[in-house]
C-alpha cells in the first residue's frame, strides 16, 4: 500500500486520422462538451505546433490532446503546461534511463538532450463559464521528424520495441491525473519543484528569444508563476513569460 488512492482518468478517443487533435478538442468545446476527454490522433494531417509551426506526427508517434474545463483564471489556467511536462517525463521514464530525461523551458521535453516532444495549450471560454483547455502533446515514439526545425530524437533511439500510440496515451493520462491532482492539491509551487528538478540548463547562459526581441542571460530559476528568471550582464533580472530559450545550441 503506497497510501496514494487511484486517479480516475478521463475517456480516450482513438481517432485514425484527424487534421489536428487541438482543433478536434477545439470544435468539440465549442459545440458544447463538457466531460473531460483525451483525444489521440494516430495520424495528423495538420499537426500543430508553438507559434504557428506545423508539427509532424510520424505513423507510430503519439499526438493527443486532453479538453477539459476549468474556473482558474486564464494565467493560472496556461499553467497547466508544466503538468504537461512533467506528465511527459514520467510517461518517458517508463521507457528510457530516468537521467536522460529534462524538460526546457517552457515546456520542451528533452530525452539526450534532444526535443522528443512538444506541448500546446490552447484554450477559450466555455459556454458553461470558465475556460476550455486544450492540452495538446505530441511524443515521438516511433519515429523522429525528418522536418525538424531543431534536432529532435525518438524513444525508439533508446529501445527497440517503443510503446504504441495508444499504449503511451494510457500511461500519458494516468500520468497526467495525477500530477493535476498534485497541483490541486499542493498548489504550483509543487508543480514548479518537480518541474525544477528535472529543469535543462538552469545556472547555465542562455539565449531566451521573445517576439521581436532576443536577450542573453543566465537562466536562474522558475518563478512562483511559471516565468523564467533571467539574469543579465548588468546584473538585472528579466522575468521571461513567453518566447524561446536556447541553451549552447540546444
Ligand atoms: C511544439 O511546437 O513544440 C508543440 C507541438 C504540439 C504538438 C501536439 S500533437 C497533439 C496536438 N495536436 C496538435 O495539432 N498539436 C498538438
């Protein structure tokens, strides 16, 4: 007995082709659902990902995406990011060394050091209040992009036989039940101690590139909201809320 009761875990919805699993979540909040529910496409013909880029999902790959409504306000809400993330790092240490796992903020998990997955969230106000949230992940499993922006790599690169789409998207959900749970319960200051200890390149220089606009600094910790602390040349601190960060290349 561990003491820690079962998490119930939201239907899953196989889906054999979908353009995206975010704009399946998207119609299907719009027109009105109201239960929680994972969607998993085994194929995208338009994946999506950050800032308008496209995001391929390789046969064999998972792409899923979790709705669901909720009464935190909109800032509090795109926390759920880091849920993600962490949910995302134990569905992988289920398959690979523990050690090779980090997540880059925001919310890139890394597997080597390479990107091995990519986290969406999307959301708008739901018909019945509060918001609806579109927690889009996509994990290569199989297979890595052969269009990546940035290298990426596979579980597949580390074990011969990965898990299923459908497999990974069981361990997915559990695995992200119970880390809402922690931040329901705990609060983000939880979520944002776990994330810190699996965090890549804290302490280490970095280039963080925001819109229009690029700074260097050292990226010193996570703050109690979920923004980056960037420390300057000058010895300044810069709160980063939004954008990309690149750590000696990576
Ligand atoms: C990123 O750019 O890193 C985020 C990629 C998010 C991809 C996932 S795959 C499942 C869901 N459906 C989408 O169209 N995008 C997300």
């Amino acid at each position: 007995m561990t003491g820690v009761s079962p998490v119930t875990v939201p239907p899953i919805v196989v889906l054999d082709e979908i353009d995206s699993t975010n704009a399946e979540a998207r119609r299907r909040a719009e027109a009105g659902a109201v239960e929680p529910l994972w969607l998993v496409g085994l194929r995208q013909t338009a994946g999506r990902g950050r800032r308008g880029r496209a995001w391929e999902t390789g046969e064999g790959n998972l792409a899923a995406t979790l709705l669901f409504r909720t009464e935190r306000p909109p800032a509090e809400a795109a926390q759920v990011s880091f849920v993600a993330a962490l949910a995302v790092a134990d569905l992988l240490a289920r398959y690979v060394p523990s050690h090779l796992i980090s997540l880059k903020w925001p919310n890139d998990p890394l597997l080597g050091g390479l990107k091995v997955s990519g986290i969406l969230v999307e959301s708008g106000a739901s018909p019945f209040g509060g918001l609806w949230l579109a927690v889009g992940i996509g994990v290569n499993l199989k297979r890595k992009p052969i269009d990546a922006e940035r290298p990426a790599t596979a579980i597949a690169t580390y074990l011969e036989a990965p898990p299923s789409p459908q497999e990974a998207a069981e361990v997915l959900a559990e695995a992200f039940e119970r880390w809402l749970r922690t931040w329901d319960i705990l609060g983000f200051r939880a979520i944002a101690d776990a994330w810190t200890a699996r965090a890549h390149g804290l302490g280490e220089p970095c280039v963080a590139r925001l819109g229009h606009e690029t700074v260097e600094g050292v990226a010193e910790a996570l703050d109690a909201d979920g923004a980056l602390r960037l420390r300057l040349a000058d010895g300044s601190l810069r709160r980063i809320t939004a954008g990309d960060v690149f750590f000696g290349g990576a």
